[in-house]
C-alpha cells in the first residue's frame, strides 16, 4: 500500500477528497492526484464541467451549504477549487 505524508503529518493512503468546483482549478487538482491512489470526485452545476474528463462529477451549486454539506459528508479532505470563495 502506497502511503502519502504531507509535511504536516496527514496520511492520506484511504483518504477520500472531495473537490468544490469542477472547472479548470479542480481538473488540475484530479489531474494531479492521478498518480495516487486517493479517489477524488467534484462538486459543480454541470457533469460536463472540465474536471469530469479525469474524474466523477456530482451536480451541484457550490454556493449552497446544502449541497456542499451533503456532498462533504462523504470524504475525509474537501478542498475548494473555485475563484469566486
């Protein structure tokens, strides 16, 4: 099993990351972790946001605490990927 530390410690060998945005930002970000086994998968307004080419897209709107709640409750990392926070 591949394990990964962050400088401060995190290990994140069965984390799951969930990823507020699935624009460029959040691509780039799956992209990145491609090469890790970390399942990651993004929140947006549309499944065909540039993130789905790398990784599963759930739709929904960033801007409501009721998605991302629902949507956060599933993964140990959530990260946000947008611009406009």
């Amino acid at each position: 099993m591949l394990r990964i530390r962050s400088q401060r410690g995190l290990l994140l060998s069965k984390s799951r990351i969930g990823i507020l945005g699935g624009g460029q930002l959040g691509m780039m970000l799956a992209e990145a972790t491609a090469h890790f086994p970390v399942p990651c998968e993004a929140l947006d307004e549309s499944e065909r946001a540039p993130a789905s080419r790398v990784i599963p897209v759930t739709r929904g709107r960033v801007g409501s605490a009721e998605d991302v709640e629902r949507f956060g409750r599933r993964f140990d990392i959530v990260t946000i990927e947008v611009e406009k926070v």
